[in-house]
C-alpha cells in the first residue's frame, strides 16, 4: 500500500472536528491516501452516537469514511494484534485493545501511523509512527 498512510482514531478526529491539531500532521499526510484501521471506524461511530450527532454531521461524517480506504482485519492482523498486546505486557508496555488493532492493521499493511498518542505506539515492532513536531 505505498503511499498510504493510517490515521490513528485522534488524528482523523482531528480532522473530522477540523481542529487545529490537525495542522501539525497535514506535512506528514498531504499527498498520501488516507487510511483507517476498522477500529478507528468503530471508535468514530461510538463517539457520533455518544454525541447524538444529527443528520448533517453524521453525513458529513459519511462523507469523510467515503474518502478513506477501511482496512479490515484477517488473520495475519490477528496474529499482529496478539504478539503486539503480548509484546506490550513482556516488555511493560501494556497497550489498550483498541490501539493494538490499530497498530497490527499499520503493520500488516506496511504503512505508517500517524497519531497524536507517539508513546503508546514508538515501541511497537515493525511499526513506523510519523513524527510530529
């Protein structure tokens, strides 16, 4: 998947709420096709239900998903997701359900990850996490 790049849940949140901390990832991801773990896509429909989003943002949210590229799981990811959360543990470095679907989804597909949270990822074999000023 060259020229691709995962957005991590806050990132994409960022972008979505149009944030201003959006701006310090557009160097990072401008130019590149935008992705996102399936996890991602959860935690953003949980967050528009919480908010009792009405008709206009949930289809501007709609709008937003039809532009990404939606990686789902298979196996290897599976695989990925298990030594990422075992490796967590082994190395004191517990990391949450959620980030680790996400990080075996950048993984699996050889993509970097661009996020907000670079601690709870910089450890993460084989993951490349786009730097941030």
């Amino acid at each position: 998947m060259i020229g691709h790049v995962v957005l991590d849940t806050d990132v994409a949140s960022f972008i979505l709420k149009r944030d201003t901390r959006a701006d310090l990832f557009r160097p990072f991801i401008a130019g590149k096709l935008w992705a996102l773990s399936f996890q991602s896509v959860a935690e953003l429909e949980q967050w528009a239900e919480l908010r009792g989003w009405g008709a206009r943002r949930k289809a501007r949210f709609e709008n937003f998903l039809d532009g990404m590229v939606i990686l789902n799981p298979d196996r290897d990811v599976c695989k990925l997701w298990g030594r990422i959360r075992a490796a967590g543990k082994q190395k004191g470095h517990p990391i949450d359900v959620g980030d680790s679907w996400i990080a075996a989804t950048a993984v699996r597909y050889g993509v970097p990850l661009a996020t907000h949270n670079q601690a709870h990822f910089r450890w993460v074999e084989g993951l490349t996490v786009l730097p941030v000023p």
